[in-house]
C-alpha cells in the first residue's frame, strides 16, 4: 500500500478550509516547513496524531484497514449454529367476508414478499 501522506493531508485540510499556518501552529513549525510536509510521503506519529486532532480526520486509518478479531473455534460453532434452518409451522385464520378473498389474495402475497426480505421461505 502506497499513501502519500503529505498529499492526503493537503487535501483534506483544503476541504476543511484549515491553512498551512494553522496546522504548522499546531505541531510546532513555520508555515514553509508545511509545503516540505505537503511534500513528503513521510511523517512522524506525533505530528499526523496533532494533524488529525486538528483536522478530525483519522489518517491512521489509511495505513492499515480495520483489523479483524481472531475468535475461537467455540464462537465459531455457535455463531454457525446460530444460522442452521429452523422449521416452524403454523396455522393461521382469518375471518373476512367471502366477497373480499381478492384482498386476502393481494394480502398473502404481501406476506410472501415481506417474509422474503427478512429471509424467510413461507411454503404452503
């Protein structure tokens, strides 16, 4: 992974209408010395942590994406047995008058697309 942070830095002190002075106040250094940072694809850890404070953006996180926690085989298994198919059946009546089956029809089919979005298969 290449990052330029000097660039990415720039760019996002532009968008956030931060200027060099401001920024080179904050980690201790002359305006000038902040076009050499712009520069550079380099910088020390106090100075991006500084930057980042003052520009609320964390610059960290383009170094190394998130880092996934290691679970044991235990979690595993459960989560997974979490997710095995589950049966359940059930009966269900509705009392409306015979001249209106069209509606319980359009009904059961709104069931049947709801059912399907949450992930679950409604067999007759």
């Amino acid at each position: 992974m290449n990052i330029h942070i000097g660039k990415k830095i720039r760019e996002v002190a532009q968008e956030k209408h931060i200027k060099a002075k401001e920024i080179g106040e904050v980690i201790g250094t002359v305006p000038r010395n902040m076009y050499t940072i712009f520069n550079d694809d380099d910088i020390g850890v106090q100075r991006l942590w500084k930057i980042s404070e003052l520009l609320n953006f964390n610059f960290f996180k383009l170094f190394h994406p998130p880092i996934k926690e290691k679970r044991s085989v235990l979690e595993e298994e459960n989560e997974a047995a979490d997710y095995q198919e589950a049966k359940i059946s059930f009966n269900m009546q509705f009392k409306h008058p015979i001249k209106k089956i069209t509606n319980v029809g359009a009904f059961m089919k709104q069931v049947h697309d709801m059912a399907k979005t949450m992930g679950i298969e409604i067999v007759e």
